[in-house]
C-alpha cells in the first residue's frame, strides 16, 4: 500500500511539473513581429516580441535565464505541417554541460512582460516559403519534457533573395503587396501622412521611403563634416548605420516613435521647400501626451522628401 501512494504521488508530481498549464488558467502569451516587414532568407534578423499576460488574480512567477533558450522555444512549420529544423547554436547552447543563470519575473495581476528574440537563434531556414510560427515559454526552464505555455501562431513568409537595384543596393518592396516601393510625386501633406502610417504599422520599407537619410544625418555639424571627409562606399556605411539606428531608436527616437493618432495642422510650401505642422498623441496609463511636429520637406526630381524635423510638447490630456 505505501508503495502504491508513493507511486500515486509520483504520477502525480510527474503530470503537474510536465503538462501544459491549464486552459483558462488567466494567464495568456502572445507573439507578434516586433518590426513587421518583408523577410529574406538572407541572415536579416527576424524580431518576435514576446508578451506575457497575467489576466488571473494572483501574481504570475517565471523564470527568465539570461540564455534565453533556456526559457522560450519556437515551433516552426511548412504549410504542409513539418517540422523545422533547430537552429545550430541552440542545439550547443542546450546540449554543453553549464550552469544556467536566470532571474525571477513576477509579474502582478493584470500587467504584461515583454521582450524581443530573433527567431533565427532559434529556427534553422534553407529555403524560401510560408511558415507557420509559434513559441513556447518555459515558466521553470527547458528541461526536456518541461511545463510550457504556448502562444499564438505567425505567418511568416520568407522570400527569395531581395532584388538588387541599379546601385547594387537591395530594392525595397512593399509587404503587403510584394510590389517594388516606387516613390509617388505625392504633396508634403499626404509625403507626412504615408510615413507617419508606416510607422504605425511598423512598415520600416514604407518609413523610409519618403526620408531623406543623407540630408538627416548631415543635420550634426560634426557628421556633416565626417559626411564630406568620406568616400562613396564610406557614405554608404554612414547611411546603412543611420538607417538600423533609427530602427533601433538609438537616434532621433522622435521620429521614430509610435503614435496612437495624429492630425495634419498646417501645410505650407513653395515650389521646393515646404513645412507640415502635425499634432500627435501618445497614449500612456493615466494620461495622453501631445506633441507638435514640424516636418521640413524638399522637393527633389519632382519628389518631396523628408531632410529634417522638431518637435514641441504640448502638454497632456487626462484619459
């Protein structure tokens, strides 16, 4: 008989630590593209944001390890339904014999935890094609057989090789299309509106269309003159290291913010220069700031394009 509950209380200890977390448990995880944009099968980045949701009543505890394969995981599949290989660096980093560090995440009743991973630490792609993405985050790390709570599911398509332009520089393409990104000889109000939209959506192609790069990042005296001193492939290096900063909102992150709306106050231009004056709104728990921005846009080859911008607080509105 004591052999038998010790066996009941073994099972039992077994299902609880192994099985998925209840259905209906209040606790949910989402994924989404933290930067949505066409994707190559070239060794681009792929950014999952990862959030966790405690909809329950209680505090949600969870293990974060400082390696992160040992707390999350992604599913990949074809369309057909088979299996993606691992990637080769989370095979050795789950398989060499070392010590995991980890913190403990608690996150309170009706509160989120995100970040960010890069499904190609974790996904191993050959070849182009439609995928079908989800993840799994381990609340007491990857042990095998351990406990998971599984997210949503992605589609995620994987093109071909981009198409290099006349420059040899990749063309841009529209992601919900998959046409080409051509500019438009649209006026300075509708120029502001597109790109404020696209980083709404979070379309860095259609972001940067209407940007001028060159004319911002000569903005600094100091880069202006490093601009001069360069060569042409040294200008492209300037310009290529502008464009991921701004993705990455390490420089002019007022630019590149979300807002949550915005309205065109005020166009004015001549036959090359001109100005368009928006207000914005950013929404925050208890209050929504307002921002004015004026955005600075030059006529060139009959495109107007964005060269420089400021912006003024405007205060907040209570919610």
């Amino acid at each position: 008989m004591k052999r038998f509950y010790g066996l009941l209380a073994f099972a039992l200890l077994f299902f609880s630590t192994f099985s998925p977390l209840a259905a209906g448990s209040g606790v949910d995880f989402n994924i989404r593209f933290f930067d949505r944009r066409i994707y190559y099968i070239q060794t681009d980045p792929i950014f999952v944001q990862i959030t966790i949701n405690n909809n329950s009543p209680q505090t949600f505890r969870f293990k974060l390890a400082d390696e992160r394969a040992f707390s999350i995981d992604f599913d990949t599949r074809t369309m057909a339904n088979r299996q993606i290989a691992q990637a080769d660096t989370l095979i050795r980093k789950r398989t060499q014999n070392s010590q995991v560090f980890f913190r403990e995440i608690a996150i309170e009743s009706g509160e989120s935890f995100s970040f960010v991973e890069d499904l190609r630490d974790y996904v191993k792609f050959t070849q182009p094609g439609s995928y079908r993405v989800r993840a799994r985050v381990y609340p007491e790390l990857y042990r095998g057989m351990s406990s998971a709570i599984e997210s949503n599911f992605l589609a995620l398509s994987l093109r071909p090789p981009a198409i290099p332009g006349p420059d040899g520089i990749p063309l841009e393409m529209d992601i919900d299309t998959g046409a080409i990104l051509v500019q438009r000889p649209l006026p300075p109000d509708e120029v502001v509106s597109y790109t404020i939209k696209a980083r709404q959506e979070s379309q860095w192609e259609r972001f940067f269309l209407y940007l001028d790069l060159e004319a911002m990042l000569s903005r600094d005296a100091v880069q202006r003159r490093r601009w001069i001193a360069e060569n042409e492939a040294g200008r492209r290096r300037m310009t290529a290291e502008y464009r991921q900063n701004l993705m990455n909102s390490t420089v002019d992150g007022d630019i590149s913010v979300i807002p949550t709306s915005f309205e065109i106050l005020r166009t004015v231009h001549n036959n090359n220069e001109g100005t368009v004056t928006v207000m914005t709104r950013f929404q925050n728990i208890n209050f929504t700031e307002l921002r004015r921005y004026t955005y600075y846009l030059e006529r060139k080859d009959n495109i107007w394009m964005i060269v420089n911008y400021s912006v003024e607080g405007m205060g907040t509105e209570a919610n």
